[in-house]
C-alpha cells in the first residue's frame, strides 16, 4: 500500500469513503483471535436480546471514555489497523466484541457521538452482509427543502407544477446521492468508513439466516479475492460457486466481529467529567 492513499485501491460501492480489505488477516490470525475471544474469563460477556458481546477498553460515557488498557492481542491488532488505515488520529482504544449465531443480527444504528467518526469492523467465523440505510434526517432534510419552495413559490407567484416539478427534482436527488446498499464481510475481511458513510446511514444486519446479494456493492472484491499462496479449499470453493449461483448467503455458522474505534475524551476519573 502507498503511505498517501493507503486505501485508495480499497474502495467499494459509491461511497469515497467506504472500504474493504479482504484477507486482513491470516486464517492462523484468525484462529489465534477465537482463541483469545472463547478463552477470555465469562464475565467479559455481556447477554443481549440478540447476541452476546465483551467490551474492551472500557466504559464509553457521553463525554468520554472511563479506560481500561487493551489486551496485548487486541492491541496486536488494533495498532495493525491504525497504520494501515492510517484513518485514525490517535490510537484505537475501545473494542466491541459482537458474537452473532446465524438467524441474530443488529438493529440499523449509527455510533455514538463519543467515538472519533470512523470505525473498522474485523470478521471472524463466518460470512455476513451488513446493510447501510440512509438517516432518516436526510428525508428530513428534503422534507424542509420542499416546505421552503413551496413558501417561496406562494411569495412569487409559482404554481402547483413548479413545485412538483422541484419536489420531483429534489427527491431524485437525494435518491441518487442516499441509494441503500449491502457490504458482503466475508472471514478475516476489514471493513472501514467514514464522513458520509459514518454520517449519512445506519448500519445494521438482519436477523435471518437468508441473506440477499442484490444491493451488495462488493461481491467480486469479497469473493473473487484469492491469495496466491493460499488457494481456497474444495469446500471454500463450492460454497463461493454457491453464493454466486443463489445470489445470496445462507448462515450455518458463528459470526464474531470486532469493532475498532477511538475515543478521543479519556477521563480517567468519573468525578472530574
């Protein structure tokens, strides 16, 4: 990678600022990571409605972060994707652990205002595709434009079709700049963004098993991706064939997630907030 644009050659979809790096890690990598994860003591678990997660770093706090050292195999990793990102001004210092079984998900959302607006997300165990929904601010947004024009056109004189006309244009606009789309994280993939993928949309995965490839954006850079000295299996490749056949994903095994961000407010006393 060149040290300018380390990511340049990453970029998926139409976003400028959304990325995919296949193989960030090495399948021993990967192994070694589940290790650490299943081995760490059972009260680093967190139970959700839908899942199950560990959180590293520590307590993330609307003004800040209340730390905990990171593990010296999280830090291994986290340091590896700050210098090839080159995407974060400090180092990352917060780590979500998702654990997903096949038929669980998460809800679409954005990260909150506490984190430094970029995140990379590590998958382990297993394929998914994660969904990127335009912010219901954005229609908003569009919402007002149209009320503006309206009142405008009232103070001058416009008729009824200039306003459609600019409803019309405005609408398809906003379609063509916030279209929904699909990422396909494939095991031991990088995924990074920022600005307006950070901003502009939710991000979330469904809670089924059935996963559809027609609004993903990356199948050929998440499937046809091979290392040269690291052919796929027999059962590698057929279960690709089968992707690329059905147009979609079928979820038999765990998903495990790492979520890699900065928190720049470190407090290290509550009391002082």
């Amino acid at each position: 990678m060149e040290s300018r644009e380390p990511l340049k050659d990453f970029t998926v979809g139409s976003l400028p600022t959304l990325f995919y790096i296949p193989n960030f890690i090495s399948e021993s990598e990967e192994s070694q990571l589940l290790h650490q994860i299943y081995h760490a003591p059972k009260s680093k678990w967190k139970a959700l409605k839908n899942r199950r997660l560990q959180n590293w770093g520590g307590v993330v706090h609307e003004k800040g972060l209340l730390p905990q050292d990171l593990p010296p195999w999280l830090t291994a990793v986290t340091q590896r994707i700050s210098e090839q990102t080159g995407l974060f001004p400090s180092p990352i210092n917060h780590v979500l652990i998702n654990e997903y079984l096949p038929d669980q998900g998460i809800m679409p959302h954005q990260d909150g205002p506490a984190y430094f607006p970029v995140v990379a997300i590590l998958s382990l165990g297993s394929s998914v595709a994660m969904n990127f929904t335009p912010h219901q601010r954005l229609r908003d947004y569009t919402n007002e434009e149209i009320s503006a024009a309206k009142g405008s056109n009232s103070d001058e004189g416009g008729t009824e079709i200039d306003t459609n006309i600019f409803l019309k244009e405005v609408t398809s606009r906003q379609m063509d700049d916030h279209q929904p789309f699909s990422i396909l994280l494939m095991p031991r993939s990088l995924l990074v963004f920022k600005d307006m993928a950070y901003s502009d949309y939710l991000h979330g995965i469904e809670d089924t098993n059935i996963h559809s490839l027609d609004k993903v954006v990356n199948v050929s850079e998440a499937l046809n991706h091979r290392e040269q000295d690291n052919p796929l299996s027999s059962e590698e490749k057929e279960k690709t064939e089968d992707i690329e056949k059905h147009r979609s994903i079928h979820r038999t095994s765990t998903r495990v997630s790492l979520t890699c961000r900065s928190v720049l407010k470190v407090h290290r006393n509550l009391f002082k907030f």
